[in-house]
C-alpha cells in the first residue's frame, strides 16, 4: 500500500507540472501568436483536458487523505480483472485507430492534403509508439 | 473453467463484498468468476483456496477439454 500511495503522489506532482507548463505554454503562446480561425474549438478543448487533470488531482488528494478510499482505489488499480481488460481493450483499441486514420488519411488526400499529411503523422507515431512499447514491454517480462 | 466459489460462498453466508474484500478485488470480478466468465490467476485462486481453507484443485474445476 505504501508503494501505491508514492505512486500516487508521484502522479498528482506529475500532473500539476503539467498543469502549470501547459498554463504557461499557453499564455506565452497567445501572446506572441493571434488566436487563429478554429482556435477557440482548441481552446475549449485543451481547457476540457486541463479540467479532467484538476478533478483526478482532487481525487487522488482526496484518496491520499483518507484510509478507506485509498484502498478502494488500491483495489481498482489493482485488480488483475481490471488489468486484464485495460491490457484487452488496449491491445484491441490501437489496431483499430490505426485502420481508421488510415481511411481517414485516404479519404482526405482527396480534400485536403494538410489534414492527409497530419493524420499520417499521427499514425505512424502511434504505430511507432506501439511497436517500441511491445519490444520494451518484451524484454521486461 | 467452473468453480465451487458462489456454493463455497453461500454456505459461509459470506456477501460478494466481503470476499471481493478479503481478497483485494472488485466485486465484479467475484461476480465474473462465480459466473465462470472470468478464469483466476494462480495467485487469485490461491488466495480464494487459502480464503476458503481448501486446495485449488477442490475448489476449481480444470476441464481439459474447454482447453481443447
């Protein structure tokens, strides 16, 4: 339990850096740059994830301060069911969003070849990412 | 692969929540593994045979031919 509760004041130190480096990122940003056309539909959607930050920030605070709740979430976390499907649907999910940019990427060579180049980039990043966190993954176990 | 859990568990007259907590897991997977939708890792099925005083093998019931 120790173990996980460092584990989890590793993670709310991880995530309010994040919080304050993209905070300040973004301000030094629009400073130096005007907002472009679609920039609001960004910002709305950087600020949904910065929200989703705070409230897992509140919860781990609030698991850390209290027994009953830490071990409800050690138990969750912990859960060789729950892992098993975290492991199912993710090894299931990648392939899937990979074929899907793919059409995506095919689709929008025809309309637009920023947007086609873009999604290339996203998938091979997430193909290469994959391939490199399976060989990782291979050597460790 | 079936299992004595649900039986084991009634005649104890011990709640899904008590053993998923004595056995540090969710309810749902107590509620899987009695329905037999979700096979035990040895280290769950060790702590369930402890849990229960019984061996694995009385309480799991391995059918070679689900395997097959």
């Amino acid at each position: 339990m120790n173990e996980f509760r460092k584990k989890l004041e590793r993670k709310v130190r991880f995530f309010s850096c994040y919080l304050c480096f993209s905070g300040m990122l973004f301000v030094i940003m629009s400073r130096l740059f005007p907002m472009s056309e679609g920039g609001s539909l960004t910002m709305g959607f950087f600020s949904g994830i910065l929200l989703v930050m705070i409230f897992y920030i509140f919860r781990i605070n609030t698991a850390l301060h209290n027994e009953d709740k830490l071990k409800q979430m050690f138990i969750e976390e912990t859960d060789e069911r729950n892992i098993q499907l975290r492991r199912i649907t993710g090894s299931t999910a990648i392939p899937i969003v990979i074929i899907g940019m793919g059409i995506a990427m095919v689709v929008s060579s025809f309309i637009n070849m920023t947007v086609c180049l873009t999604l290339l980039g996203a998938s091979l990043f997430a193909s290469i990412t994959t391939i490199i966190t399976r060989l990782i993954v291979n050597k460790t176990l | 692969m079936q299992n004595k859990i649900q039986e084991l568990r009634k005649a104890g007259k011990i709640t899904q929540q008590e053993l998923a907590d004595a056995l540090c897991v969710t309810r749902q997977t107590i509620i899987s593994l009695e329905n037999g939708k979700y096979n035990a890792s040895l280290l769950l099925a060790h702590k369930i045979a402890v849990f229960f005083g019984m061996t694995i093998e009385d309480i799991f019931i391995f059918n070679e031919e689900d395997q097959l």
